[in-house]
C-alpha cells in the first residue's frame, strides 16, 4: 500500500497516466482547493482592481485593505435565506447550479498547470474541455428554465444563443493552435500537455508562430471566451441594467453563490486554455534563448523571490499604518499574513521545492493575465445589444477564425515543403 | 390611483406565471372591467386558447419595475415582447405619488417653498427658482440685481449637477459602470459648494420668495471659478472615455429617434428637444433673472437620436461653465433679497411662469384668491411630459435600447409622479 503510494513519486507523469488513485485523488482535492482559493482571491482582486479604476479604495474594513471581505461574503450568502420560487420546478431550480459548478469544476482535470502537475493527460485534451465548459449552458438555461419568471427566461436564452455563436469562432481558433502542432515532429496532438510540449520542441509560443496569426487566433479566442463565459462587454445574459440579474434573479444565497464559484471556475478554465495554446502553459519566459542551468536556477527562484517581495510589501505597508488601537487588529493581520507569504517564498527557495513550484508559478502568472484583462474589460466597455454582439460573432469572429486556419494550413504546409526540400 | 389599475396590472403578470390563473381569470370578465380594457394592449391573452403556456403565444409581457434597477426610480414599464423586440409598451406612474401640489393648497407661499426641491431632486435648486420667479410674479416684486446672478451662478451648477448624475445613470445603463464614479466625484464638488452656501446639499431650498436667504459666503467666488477652471477638463474626460467608444457608439446612434415634429407634437422640451434641432431655450427665448445679460450658445443636434441628446448635454455643461465665469465675474454688489412684507399675500390672480431646468421646460401655474395661501399650484414636469415619447421612441426596438430610451430622456420620478 505504502509503495503504491510512494511510488508514483519517482515518476515523471501525471498521477492520470500512472494510475495511481491515491494521488489522482490527492491531486483533485488540490486542484478543487486551488481553483476555490483563487474564486476567493479574484473577488477580492477584481473588487479592488475595479475601485482604483475607479477613483474609490473598494473594501477596506472586513481584514487589512479588505482581504477578509470575500470570506465574510460567502459566509453571508451561506447564512442567508435560500429563496426558491413558489411557481418553479424544484428539481431542476436545485440541480441547475450544481450542473454549472461540476462542469466549470471538470474542465480542470486536464489542464496542466505543470509536466506532472496534472490529474490527468488526455489526448483529446482540448476537445474534452470545450465540450465539458460549454455544458455549463445546459446549467444556466435549466436555472433560467426553472425559475419560471420572465427576466431569468430571457437571460438564459440569450446565454444559449451567445454560447452556442461564440463556441465555432472558439473552436475554429483552437483548431489553429492545435494544427500548429504537428509542425517540427510532424504528428500533432490535442492533449493539453502535448501541446505545450510541441511549444518547447518549436522554440516558439504559438502566439508568435506564423506571425500575425497565431496572434490573431489568440485575439479571437480572447474575445470569444469573454463571450463565452458571459462577462462584460459581453454579459447580456445577466445583463444588470436589462434583465435585472438574468438567470440568476431567482436565486439566492448558497445557489446564488454556486453560480458565482462556477462563473469564475469558468472564466479560470478558458484563460487556462487560451494560456496552454498560445502563450506556452507552464514554460517559463525563454526557455531557449536564456538557456542553460545558471538560467534554469535564476528562474526558477522567481516564484519564491517574488513571494518574499509581497511578503515586504505587506511589512511595509504595516509599518506605514497609523498607530490606533482600533486598528491593531488590521496592524497585527497585515504583519502576519506579510510574515506568512515572506515564509511561503522562503519555503519555495527551497531546491526540492522550487523546481516542482516554478511550472505551476508561471502558469498562474500567464491565466492571471487573462483575469485581469477580464477586470481591465468590464470597468472600461459599455455592453453590446444582442444583435450587436450576434453580428460580431458570425459576422466578424467566424471568418477571421475561419481565415486563421486556412492561413495556418497553408503556410505550414509551405513551410513543411521548404524543409523537405532543404533536407 | 386607483384599486383597479394594480388589479390589472397583476392580472398581467399572472397571465405569465402560470396557465391555470388564466383559465380561471379568462371565465371572470368583470375581472379585467378596468381601464386598460379597452386598450389592445391586454386583449391578446384572450386569443390564446386555454391549456397553452405562454411560450405559444409569440408575445411576452414583461412587467419592467417599479422595482428594476435601471427605470430610475419607481416608473413601471409594461412591454410586450416578441423576443427582444418591443412590440408595444405602456408606462405606469405614481408610485412616487406624494401629493405636493395638493400640499400646496394647506401651506402658505413661503412654506411651500422646501416642498418643490422635492420634485426633481436631482435639481433642488431650479425647481426653487421656478416657482420663487413665479410666486414673485404674482407679487410684482423686483429681486436685487445681485440675488439675480447668484440666482443664476447656483442654478447653472445645479444644471452641471444635474447632468452629471444623468451622464453617470444613463451610461450605467448602457453598461459602463466606471464614467458613474467620475461624474459623481465631480458632482461632489458642486454640493460642497451649496452645502457651503446654505448647509444643505440635495434639498437645499437655496431661494427664497423675493432673491436669496443668504449672501454669497466670503470665498464663494473662488471657489466657483476654482470649479469652472477643473470642470472643464473633467468634461474632456468624460468625453474621452465615452464619445469615441465604439461600443457606445453603436449602442447611441440611431437609438431613439425621434423627429422635431413629433417633438413639437408631444410637447417636448430640453435637451430631448434640442436634440432634435430645435432651438428652443427659455433662457433664450423668454429671459428670466437677468439670463439676457450672458453670453452664451444653445447647442443643438441634428439626428434626434440618443447619441446627439448626450452631445447636446456635454456640451451644455460647458455652457454652463461659460455663464457661471460671466456671472461670477460680473456680480453686482447690493442686498440680496428685495423687501417684502412678513406676510405674503398676493393679489387674486393667476400666472405662468416657466424656467429651462436641465430637464426641460419647469412651469409653475399659480391661482391666488388673495390669501396667505396658494389656490392651487399646478407644476409642469418636464419629465413627464418628456416621458410620453417613451412609446413612440421605443416601439420596434430591443429591450436592451428602451432601457438606453429611459436614460436619454432623463426623467426623474419625484418629478413625474410628484
């Protein structure tokens, strides 16, 4: 029993591949925990992010700058009433935001937030997670279904013909990447680890390969997913100033705070496989060009270096704060949770640890990108009417996407040509 | 506001709800004896044959507030769907009803002043001119030069107020949610400025009957030119943020439209009007409390669509600026508040009186039988006269645009159901 557990640490796969149910498990739970800390931690980024766009400080009393502020609101929304409408279908009001939060949930077991950091490798890696994340509209057109009111009917509506306009624009840009592939090994892949494997072997984020392209396919992707899960420009099935809340006007407390976990677990998922496919997954920044071990162990000291840094900053700003006894419970909050991330960063300088850190570090560092674009997009635009947003995705998505993968073929090809010719 | 017209308004929302309801309410004709019984607006639910749900019918009635959080307020509006688009759609006021013009008639003239700040409260301090000109109207007073510019330095800060919480609503509504923050941080300053001058900021009850309470406070002049010099790149900035965006642009133009015909038909006025590319402004046209001695445009629109109203408003913002620098700059010295007796009693006798408040056209009419207290005082709302082109703007657009049609009219409801 011990071997069977301790085994599978001297491998080098993912606990999926190796069979191994203990860590399967293990890595699951992490996974759950991960993504659910970071829903945690994206509600109070965005809050924050969105007040000093503009021009408020945002949450500042529940914790230090308000970093308790999120756990304070779920406990509210756990305590609070869960209101179910008398005229609605109870069977499908209750599974409707369970159906969302498992399929947000699923789509994590394939991503790979390092070369063995992954529940599992498959290799239809990519299909699986745009077809598990775009079950999620099955869940929002059963909870606008259920809930047997007009305003949730006409969001879920809307979200269904959204998702379903976006997903071909998606896929199309997908099917790019996934072509790209197969370039310098000539058989391409749709495993998720697969794919950014080709990227080491390429030298070459796909983002820059065949320069505009893959760029533009990155670009309609980025678009299409903030469609995809439904957020500003695009968020017109909860659009707040039409539809009061969309499909989610009927619900309340816990179920109401499902749909919030699923929604960021969701928006979590695209940025991972827009991450995966075109900006490298889990390779550090120039892995070939800053090559060689001195580099490797530069690098690879960032995630704990940078941990410190936030550590200092929290120190600083403790030291900064005003002498009140009001405020000793903030001043004492700061300093540990400053003296926790300083040990944190510590711990990951640590050789054995650092090396298994660093992948999932820069994996992170690229998805939370996208998430801030997705903050960045919602305090900056207006929102789009339907027939606006419908034009551009078949109008203006779908043939860009459509040209991407012409193009992508036909330089490939071209390029493939060259090389035998070379040869 | 009657029992029957709530009863017909849940029948319309019961139709949605649940089949059953209908089968048992279509039996009940005296049910639906309302009236809205003659409108066709309700007659569809009786074509439906009992045992559909209302998926069948290719109409949907949407019941839009009174608890909706971009009506501005308590104003329902009922549509009928095909989609999301509009077939028909009514409004119902007066859930915001509270009687002032009837209060009017159990107070004399000067207490009913605070009450009329209640009306749009958006713009306290035009409505306090509006009905302080129309009472002195009545009495033949004169106001003092000076209270005349202050008169007007408050009531074009009461304007730029005004449009701010309208810019910030109306974007909200489209869907931006940061430009709100902007126009309420510098709307801010505007309210310092009044609560400086009289102690309150929203109700402020600045005027009163014969020019103002109070004198201008040592440092106001500074303090208003200091707000004419920062404004002005504030409104670059919300010209910045919004005019050029693409998405506001399509979401605007050609959204609303409505032609100078109809604007005269309806008897609309403000910007809604001027929009349209009709000059008219009571400033221009009808001076009151010396507007004649400024220098300043009235800007108007040429499409009638919603993205030349927000045109027309920013740049009245700017004009605004423009009248408050002359008026600061040229404000006479002398007493503030012409003499009048202790206790007002105006001749018998009616008047009319109207100002341009950020709304529209304010007008007060006045009957005085010569006691200390008002016969009847009867307000012309610009919002809810405004309001009546709600239907003819929005009928065959999308749901999405009636909710932009609601913003771009600007109404307030304390006005339109006062």
């Amino acid at each position: 029993m011990i071997e069977y557990i301790l085994g599978y640490l001297h491998s080098d796969v993912t606990p999926g591949e190796a069979g191994n149910l203990f860590w399967v498990t293990v890595y699951v739970l992490l996974v759950f925990l991960g993504i659910s800390i970071g829903v945690i931690f994206m509600n109070w980024f965005e809050r924050k992010v969105m007040a000093h766009m503009q021009v408020r400080i945002g949450p500042m009393r529940v914790g230090p700058h308000g970093l308790l502020q999120p756990i304070a609101d779920a406990l509210k929304l756990i305590i609070k009433e869960d209101l179910m409408p008398s005229g609605a279908d109870k069977i499908v009001f209750w599974f409707a935001p369970v159906c969302v939060v498992m399929t947000a949930f699923c789509g994590f077991i394939v991503v790979p937030f390092g070369r063995t950091h992954a529940i599992t490798d498959m290799n239809i890696g990519v299909l699986f997670m745009l077809g598990v994340s775009s079950l999620g509209v099955l869940g929002v057109i059963m909870a606008g279904w259920a809930s047997n009111s007009q305003y949730p009917l006409m969001g879920s509506l809307r979200s269904g013909a959204q998702m379903v306009s976006y997903e071909v624009a998606m896929c199309m840009s997908v099917v790019s990447a996934v072509m790209m592939t197969s370039l310098v090994t000539g058989t391409g892949t749709m495993s998720m680890i697969g794919i950014v494997q080709a990227q080491e072997q390429q030298h070459m984020w796909f983002a820059f390969s065949f320069f505009p392209v893959g760029l533009t396919a990155l670009g309609v992707f980025a678009i299409a997913m903030v469609a995809e899960t439904n957020r500003a420009p695009f968020d017109l099935p909860e659009a707040e100033s039409e539809l009061v809340a969309g499909f989610l006007t009927e619900y309340s407390g816990f179920r109401w705070s499902l749909f919030f976990l699923a929604e960021y677990a969701g928006m979590m998922a695209v940025s991972a496989i827009a991450a995966t496919l075109w900006l490298g997954g889990w390779l550090r920044p120039f892995p070939h060009l800053l090559g060689g071990a001195a580099w490797d162990t530069a690098f690879s000291l960032v995630p704990g270096l940078g941990f410190i840094l936030l550590g200092a900053l929290c120190l600083f700003y403790t030291a900064r704060m005003p002498r009140l006894r009001s405020m000793r419970g903030n001043l004492i909050g700061l300093a540990g949770f400053g003296a926790f991330l300083a040990l944190l960063g510590a711990f990951m300088l640590l050789p054995g640890v650092r090396t298994r850190v660093q992948d999932i570090f820069w994996f992170t560092i690229k998805v939370g990108f996208f998430m801030y674009l997705y903050i960045w997009y919602r305090t900056t635009f207006p929102r789009y009417r339907f027939d606006q947003l419908m034009k551009i995705g078949w109008k203006f998505l779908l043939p860009i996407s459509i040209g991407v993968v012409v193009l992508t073929a036909v330089i490939g090809v071209r390029q493939e040509l060259l090389a035998l010719v070379w040869r | 506001m009657s029992d029957e017209r709530f009863r017909d308004s849940k029948l319309a929302d019961s139709h949605l709800r649940d089949s059953r309801d209908r089968d048992s309410q279509a039996g009940n004709p005296q049910e639906r004896d309302s009236q809205f019984s003659d409108s066709p607006f309700y007659d569809s639910f009786d074509e439906v044959a009992p045992g559909h749900t209302f998926l069948d019918s290719k109409e949907v009635v949407l019941n839009m507030g009174p608890q909706h959080p971009s009506t501005h307020g308590v104003l329902q509006v009922v549509l009928k769907l095909d989609g999301e688009k509009v077939n028909g759609l009514e409004c119902i006021v007066g859930y915001l009803h509270r009687g002032i013009e009837k209060i009017a008639e159990n107070r004399t003239w000067a207490q009913f002043g605070p009450f009329v700040d209640r009306l749009d409260y958006t713009a306290a301090v035009s409505n306090s001119l509006g009905y302080c000109l129309g009472v002195e109207k009545l009495l033949a007073a004169e106001v003092p030069k000076r209270g005349q510019y202050l008169r007007v330095i408050l009531t074009e800060l009461c304007r730029l107020a005004s449009h701010q919480v309208w810019l910030g609503t109306h974007v909200l509504d489209i869907g931006a949610v940061t430009p709100l923050f902007y126009a309420f941080r510098d709307r801010e300053m505007i309210l310092n400025i009044f609560e400086k001058y009289c102690g309150a900021r929203l109700t402020t009850h600045a005027f009163r009957i014969g020019g103002c309470r109070w004198d201008a406070y040592p440092d106001m002049a500074r303090e208003v030119l200091h707000i004419c010099d920062d404004l002005g790149p504030k409104i670059d900035e919300y010209r910045d943020l919004i005019t050029g965006n693409r998405i506001w642009l399509q979401r605007t133009k050609g959204v609303g439209y409505i032609s100078p015909e109809d604007c005269i038909a309806y008897a609309i006025t403000g910007p809604v009007l001027r929009g349209s590319g009709i000059s008219w402004d009571v400033r221009k046209a009808q001076p009151y409390s010396s507007y004649e001695d400024f220098d300043f445009d009235v800007p108007l629109g040429k499409n009638g669509d919603t993205f030349d109203r927000y045109l027309v408003r920013l740049e009245e913002m700017r004009q605004s600026i423009r009248i408050i620098r002359q008026a600061v700059e040229g404000l006479p010295e002398g007493p503030v508040i012409a003499k009048l007796p202790k206790v007002l009693k105006p001749p018998a006798g009616e008047v009319y009186h109207s100002i341009e408040a950020p709304k529209g056209e304010l007008g007060y009419f006045m009957v005085s039988d010569g006691s200390q207290q008002p016969y009847r005082v009867r307000v012309r709302p610009p919002s809810f006269i405004n309001l009546q082109a709600l239907e003819k703007m929005a009928v065959g657009s999308l749901v999405a645009d009636v909710v932009a049609i609601i913003g771009t009219l600007d109404i307030v409801l304390g006005e339109v159901d006062r």
